[in-house]
DNA sequence: AAGTGGTCTAGACCACTTA
DNA sequence: AAGTGGTCTAGACCACTTA
C-alpha cells in the first residue's frame, strides 16, 4: 500500500492534509496508544514539508486530545477516553462506531425543496433559498434506532449528490469537500411515536421517542445543517457531563 | 500610566506575556467588546517581537474564548456569550432563575432510608450505608414542570435536616456548608408518564417525560448526589452546545 | 552528548473583506 | 487597491529527557 502524502495543489491546506494523515495513522492502528510517534525531525523530512506545517497538524490533534506532546520525550498517541467524546461534535455513525456498534442508514427520500419558514430561518436563509431534505431510517447493528430528517442549503446538500446515501458519513463528506464543522447547538426533547414513526422504528404508537435538533456551523460561522432526529427511547440515551 | 511591554530576560516565554498584556487590556476595558484590537502587523510593531509570538499569543486567548479572529477583517473582543452557561452544572432554581422563571418547589416526600442497590452502586455506597432521600415537585411560576427524586448520603443529606425543603436550593446550601461540586454526569432519557406521574404534573397518563439523571461529584471525587427528575416534555427542553 | 519538543525570528505568498 | 488574518518556509537557540 502507498503512503499517503500531503499535496501542495489541494485546495485543503497542507497542515490539516498532515493532520488528516496523522488520525488515519492513529484510527488505523499504525500508531497504536502510548506510543511515541517519529519526531518532528523526522516527519518533517518523510512529509517534506516545514517544522510549523507539522507543528500545526500535531496541535489540531492535540486540541482533539487524540496526541500528547512531552518535552525532551516526544508525541505520544493518547487513549481516547470516553468522556473526552462528550460535548464533542460528531455524526450518528462517529457515534455508533465508537459504541462498538455496526452504524447504517436506509434511505426513505431525497428531495430539492423550499424549506418551511421556521427551518429557512435556522439555516438563515431568504424566504425562496432551496434546500436538499434527506430522509433516512438510522440503523445499529442493522436494527432501527432513529428516524432522521435532515436540510442542507443547496450549496451544501450537492456536495452529496450522486452520493450513496446509505453509505454517506455527512461530516467526513464535508470535511473532505473543504467545510469544515466548528460547533453545533442541539434541544433535546420528549414526544410521543407518531402512528408512521412508530411503523418505521418497530415500536407501538406513542411510545416515548428522543428527540434531538441539532443546528451544525461551519469555521466560517454559516449554519450548515438543521437535523431533527427521533430516537428509540430503549436504544438510545444521552450523555452529558457537566462541570461547575 | 507606562505601557507594559514584554521583556526577552524573564523566563516566562514572551508569547506568553503578550498573552497577559492582552488579557488585561480586555479586562481593563481598554479593548471593549466587539471591538477589532490592533491587527498583527501594528502589535509587532509595538511590542517589537515577531509575528509568531504575537499569533500565539492571540491564539491563547481564542482558545479562551476571549478573541475571535476574521479573516480579511481583523481580531474582535468576544463578549461572555450565553453559551457558556451551556455544559455548566447549575441547580433546578439557578436554571429557572436564568430564564426569568419563579423557581420553586413542593415536598412529598423525606425519608432516612437504606437505597437499592443500583442506587447505592451509583453514589459508591456500601450495602448498608443510608441515604436521605427527598421527593418533590418542581415549579416554575408556580406550575409543575417537574418530579425529583434525589438521594444524598446521609453525611451530606444532615445538612439539610431543619431546613425549609421547599425553598432550599441544594447547590447553594451545600457550598454554604463546604462542600463544593466539581462536576456531573447526566443521562437524558425519554419515557412516558405513569398514572402518578400524570397526577402530579397535571398531564395525561403515556404523555411523554424527559428524564434527567445526574450524579454529582465533590470537589474531593465523592459522589454527593443521584437525581432522577421527570420533566413534562412542553415545558420543558435541553439544550447542548457542541464543539468539533 | 544527543535527541526531543518549546520558543522565536524574518520573510513570503494567499484568501478574504472593505473601500 | 489596500489591509486583514491564513498558511508556509528556513533557520536559530533553548529547556527538558534519556543514555
């Protein structure tokens, strides 16, 4: 297999191609945890690039707690500890992967639409902007746990287009087309199954659901998703730590 | 007043004292909120050292929350955003207080007793250790929104014996007394409510609940308290901020 | 003594915003 | 067009760790 290498005509800048490689190398197993990874000296003659662009790339993966750095010793490859997770952004299937359970998503529709008035105004857009709406049924270990709709501005939602949308980690998809996530604010809430969720979701009518919106900002600070995701209240909680 | 400068002798690093000179013209009000502070070019000027160390100066205090750079534009004071209150452990009453909602309380129930299992398990408690355990309905502007359950063990839960339960803010009480929280973990949960649930919140029965269990930990790792509290889903909602 | 990350300089070109 | 922060290079000396 061909190491991967930072390209200086990408678009991506050339710290966060080092950066992206260095989690593959940890996500991979090729650095495993505790270990020491090859010193800046080093990574700077593999990769070819200057000591700041790799200092870079290992401070984005310090900020994400996933390195260490040790004066005088090294970077060592942290254990990503559960908590650390909390309060972080990540997708459905992020989630699942790191619960040890099998993520997946049946596709129930796609649509060009203009949203209703209350979904234009938490993505901020005018009154006539069209927006991509996908519909999919989440699954872990193949079994339903969420019924998710989600709207995109047009500019984002073609990113996916001609995409598997079963297969499709929206985030990552993002990440790689240049818009990067910076935060999001989510509400959680209450409610009773629908007649048509509860068909969906194998439960019996009003059973009690999870509801989350999330409303997802890019580094640029455009809101970039609203997604409205119903849970299995007996496949699904939510955790929150807290600190004074 | 002389201006203060960064001084290369010191040992602390001079980014680092850029850092405070710069956190002090914000707290001194010299750099107001939402004001664009000098841009790079004019701090290297004035404090005469590199632009990597004014960078990383600046740099320190957006990681703080405190500065926010735009490109093309310039680096504004950050006021103390809402958002913050968001992933802080705050009381029923301090929350309500926040939302310009009369916080307040009904007491059903108080009672020395030796807790199941799973609860002594979740305030690290031996078989027979008792707790006090306090049942009340929570209001707001003098409605229900809430049932709490809460067990304290017992060394924690003497502190408020005499005490007025249906005014008593716990948190408060307990920094009072000396004991200070450190930090929480929640679960939130959705499930329907019972019969009694029903009656106490003024709702129908299967009508949707969002429950909230925390435990709260000491300043010294003890676990202090474990709360179940069932919140009727149309008054009440949970919100979370997330970062990437 | 050798190797590591920490700090710092001087300079360059780029992308974005505003005039 | 001018000004801003974003990214990147090449190089230097320092403090800390280990041998």
């Amino acid at each position: 297999m061909v190491e991967r290498m930072p390209d200086a005509n990408l678009p991506t800048p050339l710290y966060y191609q080092i950066k992206q490689i260095f989690d593959e190398k940890i996500k991979s197993g090729e650095w495993q945890t505790g270990q020491i990874i090859p010193s800046e000296i080093e990574l700077i003659q593999k990769y070819n690039v200057s000591r700041t662009t790799i200092r870079e790339g290992i401070n984005a993966l310090v900020k994400e707690g996933k390195l260490q750095k040790k004066q005088g010793k090294g970077t060592i490859v942290c254990s990503v500890r559960m908590e650390e997770r909390l309060g972080k952004l990540t997708g459905f299937a992020e989630e699942m992967l790191a619960k040890g359970v099998k993520p997946g998503a049946r596709l129930l529709e796609v649509r060009r639409m203009i949203p209703d008035k209350w979904i234009a105004e938490k993505l901020s857009l005018a009154e006539d902007d069209n927006v991509l709406y996908i519909k999919r049924i989440r699954l872990g270990n193949e079994e339903p746990i969420a019924i998710e709709h989600s709207y995109w501005p047009i500019e984002i939602g073609q990113l996916f287009m001609g995409k598997d949308l079963e297969k499709i980690a929206f985030y990552a998809e993002l990440e790689q087309n240049g818009v990067f996530l910076k935060e999001a604010d989510e509400i959680i809430a209450a409610r009773n199954a629908s007649r048509e969720d509860a068909k969906l979701l194998l439960i019996k009518m009003n059973d009690p659901l999870l509801r989350m919106e999330r409303i997802t900002y890019s580094t640029n600070a455009q809101p970039i998703e609203f997604t409205c995701t119903d849970y299995r209240s007996d496949r699904y909680f939510y955790r929150v730590h807290l600190t004074r």
